[in-house]
C-alpha cells in the first residue's frame, strides 16, 4: 500500500504533537508525575527515558524518598553501579533516614504490584534498619505473601504488632497504603481459603493500622474482617475506636452500622442489632441488606410475621440481591411453605454461586424439604468451600439451623 501525501502530513502532525506533549510533561511541575512515569518506563524496560523522568522528579522535590533507590536501581540497570554506589552513599551520609523510607516506599511499592524486585528492595531495608524498626517484620509480611509463604506472612506480621512503631510521622504511608490494598483484595477473594485469606487480611489491616493509626478506612477493615471471621468480642473496641476517628459522621456512616449490626447478632444482641440495622436501613432507602439482616433478627425472636414483612422489604429494595431472596426463603421456610423456600434458596444461591453458605442453607432447606438427596449434595459442595468458617458463620442465624446443619452433616458422612 503507497503512502500519499495526506498520510506523510498526517504523520508529521502526529509526531508533532506528541512533541509538544512531551516537551509539557517535562514541564509540568507535579514530582509524582514524573515518578509514576519513570517507575512505568523502568518496569517497561526502558531504563534511559526513566533515568531522565526520575531526574525531573528529583528536581521538584528532592525530599521525595522512594526516589533515591529508584534513581540508583535505574543507574544499575544503565551499567552504572558505582554512580548508583556514589547515590546511595552520599545520601546515607547526609540523610540517612531518607534512604532508609525511600527503600521501604519503593518495596512496598513493588510488593503490592506483586513484583519479585520488592523482595530484594526489603533485603536491602532490612540491612540497614534496625531490628526495632516496625517495617522490617511490616516488609518481611509483604514479600512473604508475594512469594505465596502464607504462615511466614502471618508470623512477620504478628510480631510487628509487638513493635513499637516509633518511627518519623509520614514514613509508613505508602507501606500502609500497600499492606491496606492486600488486604482489600485478600477480602474480596472468595475462592480458595476463605478463612486464611480473611486472617491474611486482617493481620495486614492490623499492621497498617499500626503503621498509620489515624485512617479510619484501616480500622473498619479490621472490623470487617472480625465480623466475617465470627469474633464478634474482639471487634468491639475496633468499633469504638473508629466512632472515635470519625466523630459525629459515625452515625450516619451505613457501612459501619451494618458491620456492627452483624457483629450485634453474632453475639446474641439482638436489641443493638434491630437498632443498628434499623438506623442504617433509615440512612440508606434503597440498600437491601439492612431490612433483609432485620428479618434475620425476627427470626432469632420467633416473630415469622415480621420477619416476613422485613424480608419482602428487603427484595422490594433491591430484587437481584442474594442476600435479599436467601432471607425471603428463610422466612419461607419457618412459615412451612417449603416449595417457595426451596425456589429462593435456590435463586439466591445461584446469584451468589462463590458464597458457600447460601448453598449451605440451600442444603439445609432441601433436607427439610424432603429433598434428602439433593441436600446431601448440596451440603458436601458448600462444605467443601466453606470449610470451618462458614460454620462459624451460622452463629448469625436462628441457633436451630446449627442443629438441621448437623444433622445434615451425619447424613452427609
């Protein structure tokens, strides 16, 4: 295919404005530009373009940490290893903390990507920072997790909660940021381990809330953390010490009322819990789970009538939510209409198909239903997933089911 002339000029208009965009993003005044695209281009194999990004960087904020050990890998890579020595030196003479958070920001940094260049960036902290550093048993935790040494991750991160972080205010927010993004995504992980990834979870929350104790994002990721692992008491002063953070807005803060609603009913509170779970079903009109873990509470009181009101509430708010259709046939089941329990139990669990104790009360359900091949099966596959956990999950349920879940469990071998 020959090229015209329209094409030739249409190209020279293209490098001519991908010119002039360059020659503004060199100008451009914000360090963290230039860092994000330096680490971009260093992780994309272009060492030299990233030298000269991390260099403009530098120039706007030389107080900028994760800078330095990046200016000095990016000069390793380059065949530059006693300019990057000269760097590292030269800083740790003059500032040396600042090396000290550059390194750690930088590993962390690479072990939330889950890069293996983290690890060898945690060596190097590890090197220079004292033992009574928090981050060093914090780092250890990352690069364990990365490298799949799931008890080495858990030991680290334990014993950096019997530190003492005494280290500079601002040093730990990015490894906080980092261990706080594990730990969402451990959370929202439901193959697998759900319980080890919970405890994962929580134990990096924990660190990072150490590290950093006045976000309050932190402290609600332990308490949520806590109520999906059924430790209703050690949740307790996790609650309070985020009403705490967040003042007055903890009133109307729905999350929060939610979570503490379903730590209420694991505890057998079920008068904090109708108040917790009513409060967040005023906040929000249109969320289903308030209404449908008020059903819940009704049931635990042997109140069917209301329990259905509650439940259909909660479906009305919003059809498509599992959560909704799973206590609708609950309250189906306790009425004794057992064909229409089946069907919702059936539907919620379908629309849910990685949560194992939607298929566990599907089980249940069935077996109660007569359908005692089919309960059987159903039970083996939500065990299978669900494992210890999901049992322990049942604590926010009427205590009977326990009792059907047992013996459903016999029949089940």
């Amino acid at each position: 295919m020959s090229v015209t002339a329209g094409d030739q000029a249409a190209t020279a208009l293209d490098e001519a404005a991908i010119g002039r965009w360059r020659d503004r993003i060199r100008q451009t005044t914000f360090a963290n530009y230039h860092f994000e695209m330096g680490i971009a281009l260093l992780m994309g194999g272009d060492a030299q373009a990233a030298h000269g990004a991390l260099q403009r960087a530098m120039e706007i904020q030389p107080d900028l940490a994760i800078l330095y050990p990046l200016l000095a890998w990016t000069e390793e890579r380059l065949g530059q290893a006693e300019a990057a020595r000269q760097r590292q030196a030269d800083l740790q003479a003059r500032a040396p903390a600042l090396w000290l958070d550059g390194c750690a920001n930088l590993s962390a940094r690479l072990l939330k990507d889950g890069k293996a260049e983290g690890v060898a960036w945690a060596r190097r902290f590890v090197e220079l920072a004292p033992a009574t550093d928090i981050r060093v048993s914090a780092l250890a935790g990352l690069a364990a997790h990365v490298e799949g040494r799931i008890p080495d991750a858990l030991a680290a991160w334990a014993h950096a909660m019997t530190v003492a972080s005494d280290i500079p205010a601002g040093s730990a927010d990015d490894l906080a940021s980092a261990l706080a993004d594990i730990s969402n995504t451990l959370f929202a992980q439901w193959q697998d381990d759900q319980a080890r990834r919970t405890e994962l979870a929580l134990a990096a929350a924990r660190v990072a809330g150490r590290l950093v104790p006045t976000r309050p994002d932190l402290r609600f990721q332990i308490i949520r953390c806590l109520v999906r692992l059924v430790r209703p008491q050690e949740a307790v002063p996790e609650i309070e010490g985020y009403v705490a953070l967040v003042g007055a807005g903890a009133a109307d803060d729905k999350n929060l009322l939610l979570q503490w609603g379903m730590r209420d009913l694991a505890a057998g509170d079920l008068a904090a819990a109708e108040e917790h779970f009513s409060r967040c079903a005023q906040v929000d009109t249109g969320w289903a789970l308030p209404e449908s873990h008020r059903a819940l509470v009704a049931l635990r009181r042997g109140d069917t009538a209301q329990a259905a009101t509650l439940a259909q509430a909660g479906c009305t708010r919003e059809p498509r939510n599992y959560f909704a259709n799973q206590c609708r046939g609950l309250v189906e089941f306790e009425a004794g209409a057992l064909a229409e329990a089946v069907a919702s139990l059936k539907q919620a669990s379908a629309q849910a198909p990685n949560q194992p104790l939607a298929k566990l009360l599907l089980a249940m359900v069935l077996d109660g239903a007569g359908q005692g091949a089919e309960a059987v099966a159903a039970y083996r596959e939500a065990d299978a997933e669900g494992g210890a956990l999901m049992h322990r999950q049942l604590a926010l349920y009427p205590p009977a089911y326990q009792d059907r879940v047992a013996k459903l469990a016999q029949k089940a071998g």
